[in-house]
C-alpha cells in the first residue's frame, strides 16, 4: 500500500465516523421526541390526538419505505440549499439524518409502548402531571429498549454511509469505490470491508454493554 493511500484511508476513516456521529446526534435528538409524540398521541395515550398521529405516522412510514440512496438522490437539491453543495461529509450528513430520524422513532416508539400500562395508570391516580409522567415513567422505563435501538440504528447508519461514498460523499464507501471498484483494487475493498465490520463490531459492544447496566440498575 502507498503512503498516498494509507493517508486517504485515515481520512476515509475520520469521514464515516463524523457522518455517522453527526447523523447520530440529530437522530436522537429528534428521533426520540418524535418517538414521544407517536405513543402519546395514539388511541389511549396521555395525550391522544388521532389526526396528529395518523398524519405523522404517514409521514414516517413514507420516509422509512424509501430507499436510502433514492432518498440520497431526492434530497440533493435540499442538501445544496443546506450546506451549499451536494458533494462532501457535510452533504451526506442531511440525507443520513432525514432517513435515521424517522428510522430510530419507530424502533424507540416500540420500546416506549412496552412500558407497563399499570405504572402509567398508578402515575396518574397519584396525580402526576402528563409532562411528569413522559420523565419519570416512559422514558426512565423504556431508556435500555431506546438505547438498544439507537445501536441498531448507528449499525444502519454505518452501512448507508458507506453507501453515501456512490454519489462522493467520502468516507469509506467513497473510498472503496474510487479505489476499489473503479480500478479493480481487491485489496482496497478487503480492507474497507474488514474495516467497516470492525467498527460495526465495536459499536454493537459498546451499545450492548450500555444497554446490560442500565438494565441491572432498574
């Protein structure tokens, strides 16, 4: 391997993880209240709003249904409008994010309708507040189901920002594909594939770990 290649490599490497922290960070930061609003406003929630529900539900299975690299290419003229390019880490880290948000929102809506229904109910014949009951019940009981899906969702992530490298968004896949595909290289593609299951590995390690203490602390 060249030193011009092993430099590119490192760069490929710093370029996937920022993508996919970045996207990361906006999943769950809107992933999880949206999560929220989808268990709260269904039939029975604290909150019930058919409409509001129906109609964000709509939207989330439409985003989920479409596959990324449509969506990749979908989401381009809003990507320029953005970040004012469409090529690059930055770019890929909007279509990365549109297709994680509603992604995690579903996974994290199921752990939180697992919640025990008799806690709510106690929550509320206490008198607690509905605001208190979405801190101190949902999200306290539903938090290592949650984190669980956010690895799931990270692991997904990884693999759409390998994707992403198709229509030169760096990163790995991006990599692979000038150096690999294109010039017939298998032992770029051996080494970005080794790479990508390494950091997938280590990613699921650590989610798990997580997820194994929160649940002995509750």
């Amino acid at each position: 391997m060249s030193d011009l290649w092993l430099s590119e490599l490192a760069d490929a490497i710093r370029d996937t993880i920022v993508m996919v922290g970045v996207s990361a960070f906006f999943a769950a930061l809107v992933g999880i209240p949206l999560a929220l609003v989808l268990v709260t406003t269904t039939r029975g929630g604290i909150f019930e709003k058919r409409v509001v529900n129906s109609t964000l539900g709509a939207l989330v299975n439409a985003f989920r249904s479409t596959p990324f690299i449509i969506l990749l290419v979908a989401l381009l003229p809003l990507t320029r409008l953005l970040i004012g390019t469409t090529i690059g880490v930055w770019a890929a880290i909007v279509p990365l994010s549109i297709a994680a948000i509603p992604f995690f929102a579903r996974v994290a809506e199921v752990s939180l309708r697992e919640v025990d229904r008799g806690l709510i109910e106690a929550a509320q014949a206490m008198g607690a507040q509905r605001r208190h009951i979405i801190w101190h019940v949902l999200l306290p009981e539903a938090l290592p189901g949650i984190l669980g899906g956010f690895t799931i969702t990270v692991v997904a992530m990884i693999g759409s920002s390998a994707m992403a490298g198709a229509v030169g968004a760096g990163g790995l896949g991006d990599l692979a594909i000038r150096y690999g595909y294109q010039r017939f290289d298998t032992t770029v593609m051996v080494t970005v594939i080794v790479l990508l299951i390494g950091i997938v590995t280590v990613v699921q390690f650590v989610g798990d770990r997580f997820v194994r203490r929160l649940a002995q602390r509750a």
